[in-house]
C-alpha cells in the first residue's frame, strides 16, 4: 500500500494549484469538469509530481552507480549491487465548486476548505475492504465504485475520528488516470458529510 494522491476541496483550484506548482514543483496534468444531478458542479484539476517529468537514469553499471533524482543526496544511489526502492510522490487532486454543489458546500462548512481525503494505492481493493471492515472502519457506501472503462476501483471511508477526522479512500487502478465517472461517485458518496 502506497499513497496514491491527496485530495484538496478548496474554494479558488487556479490560486492552490499555482501555489503548489511553485512551492513544490508539481505540474497541471489534467483538468476536468463534473456535473452533478442538481445541475451543480465541480472543477478539477490533477497535479503530477515533479519526479515524473524527469527522464529516469540509465541503467548503471557494476561501475558506475548512479543517483536516482539530482535532488537526492549523494549517498542515495541506485547499483546492482544493493537494492533500492523509489517511491514518486503522490499526485495531487484539487477540486472547486459551484454555491450549492457538494464540494462548495465542504468548502463553506469548513471556511476555504483544506485536505478532503488521502487516497492509498491497493492491489486488491476487495479483500482492503473486508479486512477494515472486520477492524470496524465504515465506508461512505456499501460497495467498491467500479469504472471498468478506466480499470479503475474506488472506495471512501467515513471520516476516521482516530485520525483526526480524515476520509480515506482505497484505490485500485490500472494504467489510466481519475476517471470522471468514478470521481462523480465519490464525490456523490460524501454529499452528507456537508
């Protein structure tokens, strides 16, 4: 398990997003429109990090490790002859909406927003599932929102009060990105939370 994305529900996406493009050097990757049911909306925009615009290293030779990013310290080095694991970070989600609309009214309720969810990467979302439920974690709906036109499969918890009341969300996904269906569902799943 790994994290995924963090989610952010705020209440001007171009201002956040400008912000954590030159604070962390995250990139605009794609941005979508949501329309719900009551005519309401949601606008999103998906952060890459910056670790997947650069070109990955060659691979090294018996001579010649190499560092992994310029941004990593000397001692961090890729050989044959040691393992090392590389971990990008997490895409980053930032949505805004419409007065009225589910995300406007989270945003209102908590004065300009902040993290909604953090999301966890997952190989077998169902058996997740089970297991938390046994351990007394409640989910947002009874089963996985499944997108299988994006192989992509998602689920919310309730807000976790041991965590300081943070929603999280078990994604298994295939090759592709947010699926726009899906990201409907979720957000459709929070409406009470308000």
């Amino acid at each position: 398990m790994r994290l995924d994305h963090i989610a952010y529900r705020v209440s001007n996406r171009h201002e956040t997003a400008q912000f954590i493009k030159g604070t962390f050097g995250y990139v605009v990757g794609t941005e979508f429109d949501i329309e719900f049911d009551d005519g309401s909306t949601a606008e999103c925009i998906v952060m890459t990090p910056p670790e997947r615009t650069r070109r990955r290293p060659s691979p090294p030779s018996k001579d010649r490790p190499v560092r992994l990013s310029h941004m990593d310290p000397p001692w961090v080095l890729f050989s044959p002859s040691h393992d090392t694991n590389y971990h990008f970070a997490p895409e980053i989600f930032i949505s805004d909406g419409s007065q009225g609309s589910i995300v406007g009214d989270w945003v209102e309720v908590r004065n300009g927003g902040g993290i909604h969810h953090m999301a966890y990467s997952v190989k077998n979302i169902n058996e997740i599932v089970k297991k938390w439920k046994v351990l007394g974690v409640e989910f947002l709906t009874e089963e996985v929102i499944d997108c299988p036109e994006d192989d992509l499969k998602q689920i919310f918890t309730k807000p976790i009060s041991v965590m300081g009341g943070i929603i999280i969300e078990l994604i298994e996904r295939g090759h592709k990105g947010f699926c726009q269906n899906s990201v409907k569902h979720l957000m459709e799943s929070t409406r009470e939370l308000g």
